[in-house]
C-alpha cells in the first residue's frame, strides 16, 4: 500500500519549464531520501536528482545542472523537480522514486520505492 505517483509530465517546446510532482501515500516522506529517474527509449535508466533525507543535501547529473532544481514539501508529503531551459535530449518518463533511512548524503544506486512514471517530452 506504500505508493509513490508522478504528474506534472506534458509536452513542452526547447527551453521550456515544467514542474514534475511526486506524491507518497501510505508513508511520510521524512525519513526518506528521494529520487528522480529518467528512462529514454532505447537507453538505461538514470539517476537525474536527488534531495537527503536529513538535511536537504541535492545532487544532480552533470547534464541538468544549472536548469533543475528538486525540492521536498515534507507536509505536502511531495516532492518536486523544477526543470527549466529543457532540451530534447531531456525526453524521458520520468521517476520518483524513495529510499527509507535517515542519510545526510543522496546517491542514485538504491532505492525501495518506485513510481509509476510521467512522460516528459521536450519537442518543436
């Protein structure tokens, strides 16, 4: 019953902004580090960012940096990814996704709990 979904996906024109959702029912979201994912047609899943459960530490992949930001509302029980200045090469479904435990630091090789996924294409 421990459930993770994802909206805000859409169509966007190059250089647009959307800001994708991550909603948790069934558990708070405190003690959970959080990430987002991103999958390609024809590529592997990876990591884009992700925000400490303990501190808000934030990392991302070298390819967004400067253009998304993740934040968490903790009393929302949501977190979100602000992406701006998109590209094409930024369409992906994309992936939230919780690891449980108290860490100061976030990585991407681990998680327990996985979305459904919302579909983000960048395109003219």
């Amino acid at each position: 019953q421990l459930q993770l979904v994802e909206s805000g996906g859409g169509l966007v024109q190059p250089g647009g902004s959307l800001r994708l959702s991550c909603a948790a029912s069934g558990f708070t979201l405190d003690y959970y580090n959080i990430g987002w994912f991103r999958q390609a047609p024809g590529k592997e899943r990876e990591g884009v960012s992700c925000i400490s459960s303990y501190g808000d530490s934030t990392n991302y992949v070298d390819s967004v940096k400067g253009r998304f930001t993740i934040s968490r509302d903790n009393a929302k029980k949501a977190v979100y990814l602000q992406m701006n200045s998109l590209k094409p090469e930024d369409t992906a479904i994309y992936y939230c996704a919780a690891l449980h435990g108290m860490f100061s630091q976030c990585r991407f090789n681990e998680y327990d709990y996985w979305g459904q996924g919302t579909q983000v294409t960048v395109s003219s």
